[in-house]
C-alpha cells in the first residue's frame, strides 16, 4: 500500500519533469496551459481538493488528538463537548483561531511568523501518537497482532486516500 503509494507519487515527479524540460515550463499552471483552459481549470480545481483535503485531515486528526489527551489529562472535570471525539469543538476552535485569521493575510510574507504554530503543532501529533503506540491500554500488540490479516486488504480502500496525502504533504 504505502509502496504502491510511493511509486505513484515517483512516477509523477517524473513525469513532471520529463514534461517541465520538454516544454520548457516548469509551473503546474504553464504546463496545464499548454493544454488549453479546460486543463488549466482541472489543475486548479485539483490544487484546491488537494489543500482542502489535507486541512480537513489534519484538523479532524488534531480534534480526535486534544479530545483524548484532555479526557485523559482533566477527565470529568470538563463539559462533554470538549472532550468527545465526535464533538466538532476544537475543529471549529482551531478553524476560527488559527485557520481563519491565516488565510485573512493578503501577503504569503505576512505569514513569516505564524508558521512556528503549524509546526509546534506537527510536533504535538508526533508526540500523541508515539505516546498512545506505546501506551498499552490502548494498544496490545500481542492481541491484536494475530487478528492482521495481510492477504484480504480490506483496509486498502480506508488507508489509500491517507497515504497520497502523507507522500505529497511530505
């Protein structure tokens, strides 16, 4: 799967290129202009599916991660709302907070100083998920190791879309 993905993403950048140096273009726009307004309005429509699919991945993500680390950390002590995994209220914190004000700049310079929130942020996922792997109430390895089954992939289809993000986020 995570190979297959990989290959995909290869086999792309150099199709790419091969395209950029024939042409002598090197932007996705000039390339798709070369192709006609349909192909230029295709490759924007995918740009845009691309970024749009990759914030509502990492915000769903982000809220699933604060959710359980505030149950665990606080437990009852907070409203439900705040610490339900299927509560939207810290995607909608997140999305008026942070998301909001940064897509209000009119300049990419302007946004020099608010890229250390993106990656304290990354740094915080890492955390959560090396935490919660090795955390064994969550995950027991001898069990659940039996129940893998490597030859039916019924998974494939609930992981493909995951792993183009990661190998084009990357």
């Amino acid at each position: 799967m995570v190979i297959g993905a990989a290959f995909l993403n290869y086999f792309t950048a150099i199709l790419l290129v091969l395209a950029g140096n024939k042409t002598k273009q090197y932007r996705y726009f000039d390339l798709a202009k070369g192709y006609g307004e349909t192909m230029t309005m295709c490759v924007k429509v995918i740009f845009f599916l691309n970024n749009w699919g990759i914030v509502v991945g990492y915000t769903t993500l982000i809220n699933i991660l604060i959710s359980q680390s505030l149950d665990i950390l606080v437990g009852d002590t907070l409203p439900e709302y705040m610490i339900s995994v299927h509560s939207p209220f810290w995607a909608v914190v997140i999305n008026v907070v942070f998301i909001l004000p940064l897509t209000l700049q009119r300049n990419l310079s302007s946004l020099r100083y608010v890229c250390l929130i993106g990656f304290f942020f990354v740094c915080y996922v890492v955390v959560v998920i090396v935490a919660e792997t090795f955390n064994s109430e969550i995950c027991d390895y001898k069990k659940n190791f039996q129940l893998i089954e490597y030859a039916k992939g019924k998974g494939i289809f609930n992981t493909w879309s995951i792993a183009l993000f990661a190998f084009q986020c990357h």
